[in-house]
C-alpha cells in the first residue's frame, strides 16, 4: 500500500493544491484568458483577411495568403514563440522601454492561429453555394459588396464550431508562453502550476492547472456540440409536441 | 399589378466561349417594351448562359447588348444588373436573412432607403406575391413556391425594367408550379419585359408574346408562339417539340 499512498500523494495531495489554487485563480486565470482571448480576436482579424485574400481573384493575394498559412501552419508553435518573443524582444524594449513579454506572446500566438483560422475560414467561404454570390450580383452588389453580405456571414456561421475549437488550442497553447520568462504577476495557469510543482516537488499543482484548463476547455466543447447540432437542425431547438402536451396533460408538473 | 416602368433589350450578334468551347455563336433576341419572349431548348442549348450575358453576369465576347435602345456594354456592370430583375431555377434566396430582409436588402445597401422604408417596400412586394405573412419567416421554412415568389418579390423590389426567370419552375414539385406560373403570367399582364427561359410549354404558348428556339448556340427559329408550335418550320424544332409535347 506504500507505493499507492505515495502516488496518491504525488499527484493528489490536497494541500498541495489548495494552496496553489487561489493564485491561479487570481493571477493565473486572467493572464491565461488574456493571452488566449486577445490573440483568439487579433487570429480571427488577421484570419479573415487572410480568407479573403486566399478566395480572391488575384493570384498574386492568393499565393502571398498560401504562403504565409503554409508556414505559420507548418512550423511548431514552441518554435514560433521562441523566435517571435526573444528574437524581437531587444527590438521592443528599445522601442518602447518594455520588458513584458505578453505583447510578443500574444503576437507569436495571434500569427500561428491567423493560419488555422483563415484556413477554416476559407473553407467555409467556399462552401456557400455558387448561386448566393450570383443572386447577389444579379441584384446589382459588386463582389467585394456580395461577399461581405451574402457570402462571407453564411460561410463564417457554417465554421463555428471549427472556430472554437481553435480557441481550445489557443487556451492551451497560451500556457508556452513561460517560456519567454515571467514575473510573478505575469504568470498564466501553467506557469504557477509548475512554479509551485518545482519549489515542493510534488505534482498535484500541476493537476491543478489541468483541472483549470478542462473547467475551461471542456464547456467549450460542449458549446461546440452545440452549436454544430444548432446549424444542422436550424433555430434553436423547440420543445417537441410532446414535451408542450406534458405540460397540459397526464406527465404534467403540478 | 401595376404597370411597370420596363423597357426593351436587345442582344445583337452575342458570342461567347468558354476555352474551346463556342457556347454563344452570334445570338439575336430582341424584346419589345412590355411583352415576353420566351427562350426554350434543349439543356445545353446556351439558354441560361444567354440570360448571364445579357445582364453581363459573364461579359460576352463580342456583340452588343441594348437597353431601351442604348448600349449597355460601357456602363458600370452592377447598374445595369439593378435595372435588370432575375431569377434562379434554385431560387437562391439569402439563407441566413429573413423573407423580408432578403427583400429590402438591396433597397437599404444599393437604394440607401432607410431601414424602415425599405422594409414598408419589401412587405408591400410581399404582398404582391402573396407572402406578407411570411415575413419574419427563414427561407428555409418556406415552400420550393413560396421560396421562388419571394425570390420574385426581391427581384421586383429593385424596380426593374427587364426582368429574367431562369427555369424558375424547373427544381418546384408539381403542384407548386401553378402558383408561380400564375404570378409570372400577371407580370406579363402587367406590362414588365420578360425574357422567361423554360420548358413549360403551355406558359411558353400562353403567355410570351416571341418565342426563341435555341440549339447549340444559336437561335434556330423565333417568331410568334402560335407560328412556332402550330407551324415549325426547322426539323430541329419539330424534334424538339415532338420530345417535349
């Protein structure tokens, strides 16, 4: 029984974890939520331009938006990250006298998911019927107008749920960012996990970081869930004739 | 139906190609102000392309397109498609808009009236089309029938002076295509261009007032309906109307 209490003990030590858990509460969350967030909203800006461009009908546009998604795609993100926020640090800090890495953080991350994301994107783009954009122009709107109102919100609506599950990524992924080095305020949920994991060298914060990022994963990919059964069937689902009769008739609540 | 503010179109000596492939070899189609002509044909004839060309939805290779008279060919392509009404075998109404919206659209974005306005318009066209109670309704949640009559209904919103119907009862069940028959017929009544590509041959006899007969690019014979039905004079044509009568 030696050998289970010590793994218990390892992974599962409560004490460990409860004091390790108001920090990530405080400290450990926002950070996280803002690396993710503003680069989740800064990938989908610099995502949508780059659908655009790769639909357009310049070859020029499409071959720059190939090549940008092929690399920021094809390389690791720890990699990315590395170069993006030691390699243009000096560069910053000279500019601006800042020493936070989050804004290279949030720029290493925003370039990685703009590829993933203009690529969902364009897929949905080009899943909207030939027929929408030609009533479109039939009506009198030039292209770039038909894409903007015809086009591109039916092609957006239709990779929602690819969407978020690219925000999923970006939660997770926003935890490499320690290694750019950070102040005590400027941990994320990772960071204060494995800070206190090192110092006690017990591994139950860094369950703790685990049970913080599923708290905020695995809704998520319940609402994905959601929202693909909300596409497929229409509106939002109504009761069935039956549940409405429940109400009236023999199953009803008092 | 009121009148409407139409005019003629005219295509002269229209050709267009797709690589190899000649699909318009020197096409003539003259619509009179007012009246109805109707383009029929066997499937790959170059109907419907026809119709894309003379709203320059695809830019014809040579020839000349007319609108009441003045060539179109310099003006800004997407004013002319304002004045020229179209509708789709597959209805193509904006999905993720409601009945109304997908009516004013246009009038708000291209015509800038003012949201409420546009939207008296659109439920006044609505009307027209028998749909009003339809209005805050999906696309989706329509009728094939419906769908087409409110795609009528957007098209007619824009005033236009021609207006065109690709198959616009070809992809309908049966019993729906009474109904836009009907409305297209009182358009014609009404006094709008038409230049109404179809396979209903009754509409094609009934209503239009010309009736071109296309096979492979060009136009075959053209005239009045009874002429052409009662009296083909191509082989063609009589192949054509023994397979389709």
């Amino acid at each position: 029984m030696d050998a289970l209490d010590q793994l218990l003990k390892t992974f599962f030590d409560w004490e460990a974890m409860a004091a390790v858990v108001p920090n990530m509460l405080t400290v450990g969350l926002p950070n996280t939520l803002i690396l993710a967030v503003s680069s989740g909203v800064l990938g989908c800006i610099l995502g949508m331009i780059l659908a655009i461009m790769g639909t357009s009908r310049s070859t020029a546009l499409r071959l720059l938006s190939r090549i940008y998604t092929d690399i920021f795609r094809g390389v690791p993100a720890i990699v990315i990250i590395l170069l993006i926020g030691i390699g243009l640090g000096p560069l910053i800090r000279e500019l601006t006298g800042s020493t936070n890495p989050f804004p290279l953080g949030i720029l290493a991350l925003t370039l990685m998911a703009s590829a993933y994301i203009g690529e969902i994107f364009r897929s949905g783009i080009q899943s909207v019927e030939k027929g929408q954009l030609e009533a479109s122009r039939a009506l009198g709107f030039s292209y770039n107008s038909s894409m903007q109102l015809v086009v591109i919100p039916q092609g957006v609506r239709r990779v929602l749920p690819a969407l978020v599950n690219q925000f999923i990524s970006l939660i997770k992924d926003s935890s490499l960012i320690y290694l750019l080095g950070l102040l005590a305020s400027q941990r994320e949920i990772f960071r204060i996990g494995n800070d206190a994991a090192a110092n006690t060298g017990n591994l139950s914060p860094l369950i703790a970081a685990a049970v913080m990022y599923l708290v905020l994963t695995v809704p998520l990919t319940h609402l994905v869930n959601y929202i693909d059964k909300r596409l497929r069937t229409g509106r939002p689902e109504k009761p069935q004739p039956d549940d409405a009769a429940a109400l009236i008739g023999k199953g009803a609540q008092p | 139906m009121s009148d409407f503010a139409s005019g003629s179109l005219t295509g002269k000596n229209l050709h267009l190609s797709f690589g190899s492939n000649h699909v318009l070899r020197g096409i003539d189609l003259h619509v009179e102000k007012g009246t109805t002509a109707s383009v029929i044909g066997p499937s790959g004839s170059g109907k419907s392309t026809l119709l894309r060309v003379m709203n320059r939805l695809i830019e014809p290779d040579q020839g000349d397109i007319l609108l009441d008279g003045r060539s179109v060919l310099k003006d800004n392509p997407d004013e002319l498609r304002q004045r020229i009404g179209m509708v789709f075998q597959q209805f193509n109404l904006f999905p993720h808009k409601t009945v109304v919206d997908n009516v004013s659209l246009a009038l708000r974005k291209l015509r800038k009236l003012p949201a409420e306005q546009a939207r008296a318009e659109a439920l006044e066209q609505l009307d027209l089309v028998g749909l009003k109670h339809k209005a805050d309704a999906r696309p989706a949640n329509l009728s094939g029938g419906q769908q087409q009559r409110v795609a009528i209904a957007r098209a007619l919103a824009m005033k236009p002076e021609v207006m065109f119907f690709d198959e616009a009862t070809s992809a309908l069940d049966p019993e729906l295509v009474k109904g836009v028959l009907a409305l297209m017929a009182d358009l014609a009544k009404g006094g709008m261009t038409m230049v109404v590509v179809t396979h209903e041959m009754g509409f094609c006899r009934n209503v239009s007032d010309t009736v071109t007969f296309m096979d492979a690019g060009v136009v075959v014979e053209s005239g009045p309906p009874e002429q052409l039905f009662t009296n083909p004079q191509t082989e063609r044509l009589q192949g054509f109307l023994s397979d389709v009568l």
